[in-house]
C-alpha cells in the first residue's frame, strides 16, 4: 500500500547531508532488551496483547483525524529517505488542536491495558517505553517521570533515559541531563557514541571539523597501542579531541544561558528518545519507523499533531498529515558557534512517499 503524507517542519538546520542509505530498523538497537526474546509462552502473550492493544489505539487515533484542506504539489527542495520536503519561507500559522474526548478515552485505555501488562510482565523495556510514551503524549510528564524513575526490572539505561525524557518535558533541563548521562554511561558504547554526536545538527563544516577530530584521536589510539610496551603512560595525558570539540558545541549551542541546564543538548537528547520509543510500534501515520524518521526526529523535534489533508472535492478521505510546529526556542548550530540567522521559524513541509 502506497503512503502519501504532508507535514510541516521548522527549518534552519542548513546543509546536513542525508545519509546514503534510510533502511526501515527492524529492531530497535538503543538496548539489547528492548528486542529481547520472550522467556516463556506466557510472556509473549502478554507482550502481543500490549502490541495489539497499541496497534489498536493508533487505529483508532487515524479514524478521527481532524481533516484539513492541502495545496499542490511541487518539486523537492530536499530528499530524506521516504520524505519529500518544501523550506517554505511564509510563517506557520498551523495550532496544536486539543484532542478530542474520544481520542482522550482511547488512551486511557491503552494506558491501563499497558499498565496491566506491566504488572504481568515486569521488566519489559518496550511496555515501558510506550507507556512513557503516551503518558506524555496526554501531558502527563510528571508521572512519566516518577514512572521511569521507579523502572521496574527493565534495563537501567533505558529507565534512565526515558526519565531524562520527562523530565526534558517539564522543563527541568539540568536533572534531565544528569538522567541522559547517566543512561549515556551504561548504554552500547557504539549507539551512546551516535547519541552524543551533534553531526547531524551541523553544516558541512561543522561535521567535517568533528569527523577529522574523530580521526585524529583514532590514530593516536593507535600510535598508543603501538607504544604501549616501549613506553608505558607515553599519551595517557592526550585530549580526546572529539570529545572536547562535542563539547564546545553544546555550549555554543546553549540558547538561553539563564536557565539551569543546557536546554538545547537536553533536547537533543529528549529526541532521541522519542525516537528509540516508536521503533517496533505503531505510529499516526501508518509507515513503520526508519533511518529517515530517525533523521527528522532528531533534526527537527518530534511532531506534535497530525490532520487528514484533502486535495480537492473528489478526495473521499485524504492522507494523514503530520505538523511540526515552529519552536523558536532552538536554535541553528554552525560551525563557527555564532548563531547568524536567529531562531528557527521558517516552514519546512514534507511529504511521505514510497511503500511502507
């Protein structure tokens, strides 16, 4: 089945390559649990029904999309995977509708149906994930966080990270990035190392800068390794200079230096997590999760609302449309560490295609 979907993003992230390739994961890869096998008979079972329960509200959430009338087509100003997109320059007039008391009721329910599964299946990192996850979707933040703070047996980076999510969410930046370090230590070296990489974030010269700091530090890695019995101790007092450039990013980053914690590197890592919870779920829009939502997410911010768009009169139904609104808060990061072009404002607007 073809997906065709609108959605609206704010722009301003200037001159990120796309990656080559955007594979849809099959399994997510923050954790080892979070794909883990099932222990026993019983306890697939009670993981189907929490998928099943999952699947259902989603279905549900599609069946009463707001419907909104769309626009033409036109060529892509830029290509992500499956996503075409449009820099459109005029201001994004688009507002967060309230959800309606049936959608409202719906998640309710799959919160106690997930609640009821984690109670029967205690330790499980994806009920947790997504019961963070539509708790915070409803606005419930602060008992997400208490959620995840008390874990329950599932892994601890994960309990870890999913609490700096909530805690991103109400607008405690510092004790969220505490939670993200945290969870950061004890995570596979590999994918905290794809966390904690602003790459995607910057222009050409900003990733270059990082990737040719990366190559310097692996190089004298390898010199060390070569020394290491000629002369013992020879670099242990060598900088890491990738890390040390990762690190000047964030401060430069840092859009409001009056508030405790740096906002924008929480954000970043609060994206992320947003991210890992919609692998292996279902989600609005009905395509499964990949390497290019993975990119829009963590470039972008993560959507806020959707509409069902209509072309024109012979449209039956329409397409599901997905809206980032603007954040001005966030800021553009560019290598030089200056912020030249203000915030964020203009509209970015994207259109799913391919097959699921």
């Amino acid at each position: 089945m073809t997906f065709t979907m609108a959605c609206a993003l704010p722009g301003g992230l200037a001159g990120v390559p796309s990656p080559p390739n955007f594979a849809v994961s099959p399994t997510p890869t923050v954790l080892p649990s979070l794909s883990q096998e099932r222990a026993s008979p019983d306890s697939a079972a009670v993981r189907g029904e929490a998928e099943g329960a999952q699947r259902r509200f989603e279905r549900i959430r599609r069946g009463l999309l707001p419907q909104t009338w769309g626009g033409g087509r036109k060529d892509c100003d830029e290509r992500v995977g499956r996503f075409c997109f449009w820099h459109d320059q005029e201001k994004d007039e688009w507002t967060l509708p309230p959800d309606s008391p049936d959608l409202a009721t719906a998640r309710n329910d799959l919160l106690e149906a997930l609640s009821s599964a984690a109670n029967r299946l205690p330790g499980d990192d994806w009920i947790l994930g997504q019961r963070i996850r539509y708790l915070t979707e409803g606005g419930a933040w602060e008992d997400a966080a208490r959620l995840a703070r008390i874990c329950g047996g599932a892994h601890p980076s994960w309990c870890s990270v999913l609490e700096g999510f909530a805690l991103h969410g109400t607008g405690r930046y510092e004790a969220a990035l505490e939670c993200f370090h945290d969870g950061l230590e004890t995570m596979d070296s590999r994918e905290a190392r794809r966390w904690r990489d602003p790459s995607m974030l910057l222009d050409g010269r900003g990733s270059s800068l990082l990737e040719d700091a990366a190559e310097v530090d692996a190089q004298r890695e390898a010199d060390s390794h070569s020394e290491a019995n000629s002369q013992p101790g020879a670099n242990s007092g060598a900088v890491d200079q990738w890390e040390n450039l990762r690190a000047r990013v964030w401060t430069l980053a840092d859009p409001l230096y009056l508030v405790e914690g740096n906002d924008r590197e929480s954000e970043h890592y609060a994206r992320w997590v947003f991210s890992k919870m919609h692998e292996d779920a279902q989600n609005p829009y009905g395509i499964r999760w990949g390497d290019d939502l993975e990119e829009l997410t963590v470039r972008y911010g993560w959507d806020r609302g959707w509409e069902r768009v209509r072309q024109d009169l012979r449209t039956a139904g329409g397409r599901p449309y997905r809206d980032w609104p603007s954040n001005a808060r966030w800021k553009e990061i560019r290598s030089s560490g200056a912020d030249p072009g203000g915030p964020v404002g203009c509209n970015t607007r994207c259109l799913a295609l391919g097959r699921t």
